[in-house]
C-alpha cells in the first residue's frame, strides 16, 4: 500500500510540473477591434504600438493595453480614407533606431511608390517623404514580375522587403538591399530569393507582414490566403499564419528560402476566424517566450489588434 501511495504522489507532482509548463506555452490572446480603417503595418517602440492603415491618413498610437493614445498625419487628405486608385497603400514598416519607416507597395505607380519616415523621438517634427520607383523597379529587373511589398525589416544593416504573391502569381519573395538611405541610388544593390514553390496553389499563401527578433535571430512573418488573382484588388478572406525563419541572418544570400515552422492562428484561437492578419510586431522576449502584437485588415474600415505569446521552440499548434 506504501508503494502505491507513493507513486501516486510522484503521478500527482509530474502532473503538475506537466501542467505549468503547458501554461507557460500557452498562447493567451487578446482583441480590440478599432475603429481605424485597413491597419496595414505594426511597430512596437518604446511602450508604444504604432499602427498604420494601407488607405489611412494618420499613424495611430496605442499603448500596450491596446488603448488610443494618440495619432499621427502622414497624408495631407481631406477625407478619413483615401480612395483605392491614389491611396499610397502603406503595407510595410520597419524601424531602424528611433526612425519608423514606412513603405508603399509598388502595385501601383506612381501612387503606391512612396515612403515615409519620421523619429518617434521628435514627433513634433513632420515625417518626411522619399520615391522608391528606382527600387521596385530594380526588383522587377530581377525577375519580381508583380511588384507588391507587404512587408518590411531590418536585419545586420541590411533593409529586407517581402513581396506577396497572388494565385494568378503564386509566388512570394525576399529583396535584400545593401543599403537603407540610399535606396534610389543607382548604384546601390539588390538582391532577390524566392520562397519555396507551393504545391497547393489554390489556396496560396501570401506572406503578408515581417518582423525581426534580434535577440533570437528569427523572421517572423505573417501570412494568409486571399481569393484575389492580382495585387491590386481585395478578395475573400481565407486563413491567417505564422511562419517562423531561425537563424535568418545567415539565410540573406541563399537561393531560397523556407520557413522553419508553421503556427495555424485559428488552430490557436477560434477568433481569429475571418481575419486577415496583416502584420505582427514583437513586443517583448522571456527565455522561452516571444510576445506579440498583430493587426488585420477585414476590408470594412475598421481594424483588429491582437496580442498573443507564441513559444519560441516548437508547440501544439504547429
């Protein structure tokens, strides 16, 4: 009966180590729909998330709990949405510094070729504009038929675009540049790698959305499925992901590239159901543990921001 007894003990401890270390990987979501058209792209810096809208006027500001704080112009306009045909189409942005970066996505020329940028130290400065024609042009050059830059980090001092494809283009690519302030130099270099092909082109994945983490080295990008066969129009939403490049910095001059892991958001929580996931951002790191904040344009002039953790190793979910 002693025997018994103790192991039913040890049974009892392991089930409860068992059960704080699926706590300690469980995915804990938050939502707060806003009532901001299209967010598009997401930064964290500082305490602050800085949210931009693909057809917005201003940068909106929120605090970690998901809260408005405050906004930001970008585009001198006098309606709360710009019309598709001329909106600059803001789906990437990345930081480098204190600087916010914020790119069009070339689908459209010359409306959609537009950067801007500002210090997120010295608001009270306007942002200011650059033309990136000479670099999605370039791109094309390289073999990018359909130019449509969704996303955008900065890796090693090396600026990285993701450019999304579409089921008539079933292909997605990294641009690699070797320089950031002189992305209209002629001068400057480009290069190009392509995903791995998907079989399943009709239910293509278009990487939507990139962020880095320096202190694990991995690209995290977001992705979904999208029933448009162009970069220009909007189609049915599909599902939203995750993919998970380690050690991508030396991945930067390969030949292509993959992810490493695959996290299926409605598989996490039902609500992402719908949603189109557009960007992700981190927020911050533990040990074990990659703090996130999300953002997804539903096409109904309004926006969702998520929060969730994902573990950095592999999980349940993948």
């Amino acid at each position: 009966m002693r025997k018994i007894g103790t192991r039913c003990y040890y049974i009892y401890i392991l089930l409860i180590v068992l059960s704080c270390n699926q706590l300690e990987n469980t995915s804990l979501v938050t939502i707060k729909k806003l009532d901001y058209p299209s967010a598009s792209a997401i930064e964290y810096y500082n305490g602050k998330l800085y949210v931009m809208g693909d057809d917005a006027v201003n940068l909106l500001i929120l605090d970690t709990s998901l809260n408005i704080l405050d906004s930001i112009s970008v585009i001198d306009y006098p309606a709360h949405r710009i019309p598709k045909d001329i909106k600059p189409d803001f789906e990437a942005a990345t930081l480098i510094a204190d600087h916010l970066l914020l790119f069009g996505s070339g689908s459209l020329s010359p409306y959609r070729n537009l950067a801007w940028m500002c210090n997120l130290n010295e608001l009270e400065n306007e942002g200011y504009e650059t033309n990136l024609e000479l670099l999605y042009s370039k791109g094309k050059m390289l073999g990018v038929e359909q130019i449509n830059i969704e996303g955008a980090a900065y890796i090693l001092e090396r600026l990285i675009f993701v450019n999304r494809g579409n089921k008539s283009y079933p292909y997605n690519h990294l641009i690699v540049t070797d320089q950031v302030y002189g992305l209209n130099d002629s001068n400057s270099k480009i290069s190009i790698i392509p995903f791995e092909i998907q079989k399943d082109t009709a239910s293509f994945k278009g990487v939507s959305g990139l962020c880095y983490s320096v202190q694990s080295d991995k690209l995290i990008m977001t992705v979904s499925t999208e029933n448009t066969r162009n970069n220009f129009e909007d189609g049915t939403i599909g599902k939203s992901y995750l993919w998970i490049i380690n050690n991508v910095s030396g991945k930067l001059d390969g030949q292509s590239i993959k992810p490493n892991r695959r996290l299926d958001l409605e598989y996490i929580d039902h609500r992402f159901k719908g949603q189109k996931i557009e960007s992700a951002t981190i927020i911050r790191e533990t040990e074990k543990l990659i703090y996130l904040a999300l953002v997804a344009d539903n096409d109904d002039g309004s926006s969702t921001v998520f929060k969730l953790n994902i573990p950095k190793t592999t999980s349940h979910s993948e």
